[in-house]
C-alpha cells in the first residue's frame, strides 16, 4: 500500500491521499483488520481476500466507475 504498488490498485494514483486525505487510508486499515481472520495459532486464513476487501474501499474511493461487490456489510467498515 505505502509503496504506491499493490496489485489490485495498478493505474490509480492513491499515494497522496496519505497526506491529503489520510481518513480515506484509515478506512482503508479498518476494512482490511475488521476482515481478516486468524486461526487459534494466529495463522492469517484469508490475506488475499482481506486484501481485496480493503483495496476495492480506495479504488472506489479514486475511481467514479468502480462498485465495490459484494457491497461491505456494516462490520466491515466499522471504525473503532
């Protein structure tokens, strides 16, 4: 995320939002710790998917065109 080069966000310009706008960053930690699960061992089950979770929130976030689907549930975008 901070190197401005992860995969699901090729072509979108999201770096300066660190600065400009870092609320929408926070959304995008907050999505992304409220997805991920962990078994009993703290072996993360699902990275990629918590990943794609979080990423869809900026790339929606920077990009008119794009629907986040499935739309996030409540818990998901929960801030805490």
């Amino acid at each position: 995320m901070a190197s401005g080069t992860h995969y699901n966000l090729k072509g979108i310009e999201y770096i300066s939002l660190y600065g400009e706008e870092p609320s929408a960053i926070e959304q995008v930690f907050a999505i992304y710790a409220n997805v991920i699960e962990m078994d009993e061992n703290g072996v993360v089950l699902n990275d990629q998917y918590a990943q794609l979770r979080a990423t869809d929130y900026l790339k929606q976030y920077c990009t008119s065109n794009f629907v986040v689907n499935p739309p996030y549930e409540d818990w998901e975008i929960e801030l805490y």
